[in-house]
C-alpha cells in the first residue's frame, strides 16, 4: 500500500529501524482493518528494512484479512504475552532495532516501559507528527466517503427537526434520530449525540436528558456519523415557536462569524485567521466573552483530529484539508447557539459538505 511506503521511506530518511503504529484509527489507515481492541494489542508494524506486519487479537485475524491486508498477520490470544509475539515477528525478520518509532500520544506508560525492557539499547522517537501530516491531506477516495458521512448528518438534523414536539424529551428526539440512521445503514455515530433545549444549550458539551421541550426554547443539535470509516460533525440550532430578539440576535451573529470563516477558507490561509474571522464578529457583538472555545478542528476517521484550528495556530491550510467551523455564543442566563459545518480546502476555495440550512429554522 502507498501509505505503508511512506512510512517506510519516512523510517529510511530519517535513520529509523521499525515503527510500531497502534492507536486504532491509525492502524485502519494503514491496513483498512477497523477494529476497538480494548485492552487487548493492535498494532501495524513497519520496518525500513523489512515486510511490515500487523498483530491483532487471534479471535479477529480472518476480519484482518477480509479487511484486504495481504502481509504477515499475527494474532494474539488472551493468555499470551503479545509484546513477546511482536518481538518474536520482529527477530524473525532479522533486526534488533535500535531506532523505534512509536505514536507518543497513544502509547502508555505500561506498553513503553514493555518495549524498554525488550529493546533496552534502543532509542524511541514519536512518529505522531508524521502520521498527522499524512491524514491531514485527504484523497479523493476519502472525500467521497466524508460527503456521504455529512449527507447523512444533513438527514439526521431533518429527523431531529421532525421529531420536535411540545413535552417531548430530549433523549426521544435523540433515539429517534439515531433509529432513523440505523436504517439508512449507519453502523454508529460518531460520538454521542447532542440534543439540547433551553438554557440547556448554553453548555458547549451538555448531556440530553429527560427535560421536555417547550414553546419558545432553542434546540441544538450537534451529531455525526460513521460511514465506512469517515466521520462527520454537524452543528444546527433551531427554534421551537417564536424566539425572544435577543435569542435571533444571538442567532444571527453565530450564523455571521460562521459564514466569515468559512468565506475565508483557501490555501495559504492560516488557521489562526479562520478564528479570528470569526470570533471577530461574535466580539463585535459583544458576546466575546461567550465565545469559549476554537472555530474547530480535524476530521477524518477521528471525528476529532489534527489539526486544531485556534487563534495560535499558524498553520497555513492546504488543499484537501477537512475540518469543522463551529462558533458559538453560550450566554447561561439566556440560550446557547453553536452552528458547525464540515469543509474541504479546495485548490481555489472551499467546499461545503455539510448542507442543512443555516437560516433560523422556527418550528411551529
């Protein structure tokens, strides 16, 4: 695979043995087997000098290979030492290592100190950065994956909107919209879904409840979804019955800041001025202080990846990047709005994936 030879010409020009990737969105990337371990050890191993091969718990080795991994697949089970296997498919390749990269961010204490004390002459690097920079850019294969991921986002919040009811409750509307996606096909979402009424909104990361929706309450929505891989992150906040003006005040300076960012999104641009574009207006407004958190971040097969777009960020954007723009105003005493989109830096521009209306929507 070309993202297995990256890593090996990554591994060469730099003077490293072997590299050992085990976070699980990370191993998928590299092998297309996805799979939740657990405790057990998942791992792609790769070598400058050597085939790669990847360690799996014994019970999902036939997944490994349906998956379309073609190398050495060793499998593991519960009673065995699965860093004295690794070391064994390593030494069987004839290399003791004494360069190991590691993803420094995924790796415990427990597995480090593991590895030290089969390789205690090597020395570690990370090999993070690297695998950041390769996801960062997406492929047209991934691109595709990712529309259909928003598309499906897009239909959730038409299902949520649907759903909205006087003396309904929070977590039905949440169940119904999560129905709806298992029969569209949807194995999961993308992390736990947000459906918040009231002051409830003003919470950035509030948990649904069994409060019941009233006349004259905002509603935000904040879901995605997993599409053979590719996550998608939607932000909508609509009204039920007629807000208050200062609930459209708050409404249309989250949709303003939220439309800059995303007219200012092309390459060359860098990171730290999409946020600004858009908490500048949001401040100009005079809800600066309600504003607490970046513009967005990464997305990809990690609903949150690198990189993060905040106001130190001098990271210029390039073509193919994807990530979310989501401003928000959290006012506690009033309501809280947040809008998200999911976008791709195009050679000259911006694309939208994410494509429900951002205009006020009043459910009557």
């Amino acid at each position: 695979m070309e993202k297995l030879q990256e890593i090996r010409t990554y591994l060469e020009e730099n003077g490293i043995d072997a590299a050992l990737v085990t976070t699980p969105d990370n191993v998928f990337y590299l092998s297309g087997f996805n799979s939740e371990p657990h405790e057990r050890l998942l791992a792609v191993a790769v070598f400058r000098d050597a085939d790669p091969f990847i360690i799996a718990p014994k019970m999902e080795l036939p997944d490994v290979k349906a998956a379309g991994w073609t190398d050495e697949a060793v499998g593991h089970e519960d009673t065995d030492d699965a860093w004295m296997i690794v070391e064994r498919a390593i030494r069987g390749r004839g290399i003791t290592p004494s360069r190991i990269a590691i993803e420094k961010s995924h790796m415990s204490v427990e597995r480090y100190e593991r590895l030290k004390e089969l390789y205690p002459d090597a020395a570690f690097t990370g090999l993070d950065s690297k695998l950041n920079a390769m996801r960062n850019i997406k492929d047209e294969a991934e691109l595709e994956k990712l529309r259909k991921a928003a598309e499906l986002a897009d239909y959730a919040i038409e299902v949520g909107c649907r759903e909205i009811a006087e003396g309904k409750t929070e977590l039905e509307i949440l169940t119904a919209i999560e129905f709806e996606m298992k029969k569209k096909g949807v194995s999961h979402m993308s992390f736990d879904t947000m459906v918040l009424s009231g002051k409830k909104t003003a919470s950035p990361h509030g948990t649904p409840g069994d409060r019941k929706i009233q006349k004259g309450d905002f509603i935000l929505f904040d879901l995605g979804v997993v599409w053979e891989g590719y996550c998608s992150d939607i932000t909508r906040t609509v009204a039920f019955g007629e807000p208050t003006e200062e609930m459209r005040n708050i409404y249309e300076t989250v949709k303003r800041a939220e439309e800059a960012a995303v007219a200012a999104v092309k390459p060359g641009v860098r990171a730290m001025d999409l946020d600004k574009a858009a908490r500048d207006v949001i401040t100009d407004a005079g809800y600066g202080e309600y504003f607490t958190h970046r513009l967005g971040h990464g997305l990809g097969i990690s609903v949150h990846e690198f990189p993060s777009l905040h106001g130190s960020n001098e990271m210029e954007l390039q073509e193919g990047m994807v990530f979310t723009i989501e401003p928000g105003i959290y006012h506690p005493d009033i309501t809280g709005v947040r809008i998200e989109d999911d976008v791709v830096v195009t050679a000259d521009g911006v694309e939208v994936l994410t494509k429900f209306p951002k205009e006020l929507q009043i459910i009557k």
